[in-house]
C-alpha cells in the first residue's frame, strides 16, 4: 500500500482505487482466510463485479425490472449483467469455500474437542 503512490512518479493519482483494494483485501482475508495480492487477476475481477454490480443495482433500468419483472424478462438491457455478476460472485464464493472445506471425519466430534487444551501450569 505505501508503494502504490510512488509508482504514480510524482503524478496526481486517484486514490479509491487503492484504498478499495487495500479493505477489500482485509475483508476477503477475514472471510477467506486468504492474502490476494494486488495484481491478483481474481482479486482484481471480484473487485470489478462487485463495483460494476452496484452501480446496475442503482440504475433506472433495474428499478423498472421490479416492478415489471415479466414484461422486463423480454427486453435486453444492461440490469441482466447483475445475474452474470451475481453467478460469478458465487462461483468465486463456492471455490473458496471448496478450498477452505474439512472432512467430516477431520471435524471434533465432542465440545470439549474445539477448544485447546491446557496444561495444569498455563491455568490461572
């Protein structure tokens, strides 16, 4: 993060950007429990649907998509990238929980079993 504005060599340089995808790295390490650089080529894209997918959300065109849903089914417009955006968000979102998946036989089978064990001395 601190590199990023020296590689603008003195320019001015919009910083939403950066600042976008330095919380959204912290959010994505919480949820995922994964680091995704910068020039993440996944990352990056996630970033972009998810930005690209508000601004549809917040159009004319999806708030017509409400309140006519049928007749809005037959009529191209850009509201119908939201389904792609939102399908590839869970494509991502299932791939990471695959990732992030435990065998059963490797889950604790008793309460006590989760939490760390302590010995007699570490007890206060």
């Amino acid at each position: 993060m601190i590199n990023l504005p020296q590689q603008g060599r003195g320019r001015p340089f919009d910083p939403t950007l950066f600042l976008t995808h330095t919380v959204s790295t912290i959010i994505c390490s919480t949820i995922f429990g994964d680091w995704f650089d910068y020039g993440n080529k996944k990352f990056v894209t996630l970033i972009n649907l998810i930005e690209e997918s508000s601004k549809l959300q917040c159009s004319p065109w999806t708030a017509l998509y409400s309140f006519f849903l049928t007749l809005m089914d037959y009529i191209l417009g850009p509201y119908q990238r939201i389904f792609k955006h939102f399908e590839e968000l869970r494509t991502f979102v299932l791939e990471r929980v695959e990732m992030h998946s435990v065998p059963r036989a490797q889950l604790p089978s008793r309460l006590h079993q989760c939490f760390p064990h302590q010995n007699k001395t570490g007890r206060r």
